[in-house]
C-alpha cells in the first residue's frame, strides 16, 4: 500500500560507529526492489558458484600461501558473501510502496515522478526514491536528499528553494506523476 511518509519518520538513527542503533522504515520502490532482488538470485545462483568452484580449484594446487588466484577468490568470495547479507537485510526490512497505488496524486510523496523548472526555465524529471535506489544520471533521487525533502508535500505550481554546495536555488513544481 502506498503511503506518505512524514518528514521524521525517514530519518536514520545510527550509532557513533555508523551501525544502526534502532530500526526505522527503509522504503523501496517496487522496482528498486525487483532489482535488489534480481542482484541478489544472481550472486546466489551465478556468481557464488563459480567463485567458490575457482577457490576450489585454486586450493587443490597446494601452497596456499602463495597462491594468488586462491588468495583473490577468498577475497571475491568474502565481497560476495557481504553484498548477500547486505541485499537480504535490504529487502527483509524494507517498505515496498508501489507508487501506480497512491491515493493523493497532487502532492508529493515517495516514489512521485516530478517535473522541475529552474530559475532559467530548464526543466529536469526526477523520481523520488529510497536511498538504496539513487541514480541521478537515471532521473532517480533519494527522498533524503536536500531537493527530495523540498519536494515533500508540496503540490503542482508551488516554489522550493534548495540549498546546495552552488548556492540556493528556486525550483518550481510543473508535473506529478505516480507511474
């Protein structure tokens, strides 16, 4: 189900040491989550497999010590064993909304396509999304970002300004769409 998320309840809490400290709501898109999962099945029945088959390989040679091929696919290995965790942990606890569901389609939410026109009358699509789902090049936005959190709420016709490292800037809301 779709929802609109407050602007606190998307905040991270974590620990001095970067580890998360207490649990809050990781949102995904449906296809940021497809994606996360396709990534997944493929390190799990592909690229697993075949590293451990060449760390196999490698070890059956003798000397492991001085074994570069054994001691990179150890490495290789380690990298995917970490990414697994990584993309599992992701999806166990993540909040899939499917942006085609939401109700309110004049405002902006997670998951809204947004058309922006600039001081200058240029206009940029961009895509509110999860932060595990960040493209910029693609179009696509984490709603932690400084002009995902301008954008929240706000409807076709209002004006945001967004501070960045260039200087702050009016961006103007032109289009919503939930695709």
């Amino acid at each position: 189900m779709s929802q609109a998320i407050p602007p606190d309840e998307h905040d991270e809490l974590e620990a001095e040491d970067g580890e998360e400290k207490a649990p809050f709501r990781r949102y995904l898109t449906r296809s940021g989550a497809e994606r996360m999962h396709r990534e997944l099945i493929r390190l799990l029945n592909e690229e697993r497999p075949k590293v451990t088959a060449e760390v196999s390989a490698a070890a059956a040679q003798g000397d492991r010590s001085e074994n570069a091929e054994y001691i990179y696919g150890k490495k290789r290995l380690r990298e995917i064993d970490r990414r697994i965790r990584f993309l599992q942990r992701r999806l166990d606890t993540a909040t899939i909304v499917t942006p085609a569901e939401q109700t309110d389609r004049a405002h902006v939410y997670f998951g809204a396509t947004v058309t922006l026109e600039d001081e200058d009358g240029q206009r940029t699509t961009y895509q509110i999304v999860g932060s595990d789902e960040i493209d910029a090049a693609g179009g696509r936005i984490s709603v932690e970002s400084p002009i995902g959190r301008a954008l929240l709420r706000k409807g076709v016709g209002d004006t945001v300004e967004v501070r960045r490292p260039r200087g702050e800037i009016e961006l103007s809301i032109v289009d919503i769409r939930y695709d």
